[in-house]
C-alpha cells in the first residue's frame, strides 16, 4: 500500500538522516502478547512541504542506510553475543535490525523508535510476522528528552542530528552529544551499534553544496574514534559501507520517484515536480558527495 508522505526541501540533502529525527518512551509489549505504539508529538518543521503518494522505502530498501546484508550480519551478531536485557533502536525506522538482533538473542527485548508512523507500523507488522511481537515495543516521539535511564543495549544509527542543533541550521554534526546521550542510558560493558556519517576524502565544494555547505560538518574516522573513546565507549571492531552500498542506498532511496512517475504519467499536475526531486537527489550523490561522504559504523562497548 502506498503512503501518504511530506517531502521536503531541506539545506542537508541527506537520506539516512530522514529516518534518524526520533523519539523514544519505554514500554513492554502488551498485556495480550504483542508490539505496543506510544504516540507522541513528532517535531515540527518551518519547511514547506507538498503533498504526494509515494511507495514506502522499505519496498527497495532493506535498512534505511548503506548496509549490507553481510554487514547487518556481523553487527547483529556483535550485538547478541553479550546482550542481557533490552536493547533500544534510536531512529529505528521499520525496524528491520532491531528485529533480526531479537531473532539471534531469545531471552532479548527490544524497542524501536521513530518520528515515522508508517516505518512504525510496519516495524509492527514484520515483529509480528517474525515472531518476536511479544519481546519488542515501538514508539513514535521525541527521543531526546525521552531515552529510558537504563537500559542494556543500543542502536544509533544516523540519528545524531536529534541530540545537536537544528539541521536548518546548517552547523556541525554533534556526535559528542549523541554519544553522550547513549552512553548514559547505558549499563557498563552494554553492545553498541553506533552508525554515522564521516568524510572519507577531502571534502570539495560539489560535496558540501547539497548538504549542510560547510567542510566542517562531518568529521574523519580517526577524530570519530577519539570522540567515542572520550564518550565512554571502548570500540572493538570498526566498520566503513563501501561505494556499493552507496550506490544500492541511494538507488533504493530514489526508486520511489521512478515508481510514482510510472504510475501517473507525465502529465499528472506533481510530475515535473517529482522528476526535479529525483534529479536533484541523483546530482547531490553522483555529482556532489559520492565517495566523499562516508558512514562509519563502530561496534563498541560501553566502558
């Protein structure tokens, strides 16, 4: 089914970040065995947006960020190797690697959380399918002012924008706020999965023009350590998406637009507007930030 979206115009052009703005309150599954939805207020936007029937991500995309299923593998298994409790997944999106770590860790109890009301029913849908409906809740709100004061295990994945400033601001990416805000809710030697952008060359001004327009917004992966290491995280593995897991996210990403076009035709009133979104997301990536902009995702424990 197809779903009703807002598509925005935003100055950080940058997909994974559309799933990462959420929030969280803790909830247990329901008294009659099965994932439970705590509505709240979703953050508001001064952006003007238009109206369109777009095919949900998840028809093209496994997880709302460049990542393999080889790699999703060994971070789920990183995951279920230690943990004892519940594990909370800060801008879950549907809920896919949540839900696989539940499938590898049976005594586990996950919740999911995230600003997108159609990713959460869906993450409910598939938790149910799977069978893992009485261990997992999903919640849709704020997380910053929201994360529960305990808890035994953590996925961040390109959500560090909900702890820092306004994206329209246009300023740095605050990782250390971010990771401070996990680390606390953290019991010691919790699993992580934090996931975020990096540059992985210099960036040029081609890079920089579609997302924030500054060469500071991202950091390398050697200051991306010191910054986890000064958060109280010991890292054990390191991992970074390659250039085909780009090319499979962004093409994922936009495949709504080519799915929209072939069911209304050129002549539909939105169809100009829909053709200048795709271009312009297919310029800012093969034109602009394509192996430059990397996403680093670092298994850590907390220390």
């Amino acid at each position: 089914m197809a779903e009703t979206v807002e598509l925005a115009t935003t100055p950080r052009n940058l997909p994974f970040n559309l799933a990462g703005q959420a929030g969280l309150r803790i909830g247990e599954g329901s008294a009659g065995g099965g994932p439970q939805v705590f509505p709240s207020q979703p953050t508001s936007s001064t952006d003007r947006y238009m109206q369109l029937d777009l095919e949900p991500f998840y028809l093209d995309l496994s997880f709302m960020a460049p990542l393999s299923e080889a790699r999703a593998t060994r971070l789920v298994e990183f995951l279920s190797a230690t943990l004892a409790g519940t594990i909370v997944d800060v801008g879950c999106g549907w809920g896919e690697l949540l839900i696989r770590v539940l499938e590898a860790t049976p005594d586990a109890k996950g919740v999911g959380i995230d600003l997108d009301l159609g990713s959460i029913e869906h993450a409910m849908s598939l938790a149910r399918e799977r069978g893992v409906e009485e261990r997992a809740s999903f919640i849709m709100g704020d997380a910053k002012d929201q994360l529960p004061s305990v808890s035994q295990g953590a996925i961040c994945i390109g959500a560090s924008q909900i702890w820092g400033p306004p994206v329209e601001a246009n300023l740095p990416l605050d990782y250390r706020s971010a990771l401070t805000a996990v680390r606390n809710m953290l019991d010691r030697g919790s699993p992580v999965i934090y996931g975020e952008g990096i540059w992985t060359a210099s960036p040029t001004p081609e890079a920089i023009a579609p997302l924030a327009g500054r060469y500071d917004e991202y950091v390398d992966l050697p200051e991306l350590l010191d910054i986890a290491g000064g958060c109280g995280f010991s890292v054990m593995q390191v991992h970074q998406a390659t250039l085909d897991e780009w090319d499979e996210f962004e093409s994922g990403f936009s495949a709504r637009y080519a799915r929209w076009l072939k069911a209304n035709g050129p002549d539909h009133t939105d169809a100009s507007e829909v053709r200048a979104r795709a271009e312009k997301q297919s310029n800012a990536y093969f034109r602009g930030y394509r192996g430059v902009l990397g996403m680093a995702y670092l298994a850590m424990l907390a220390t």
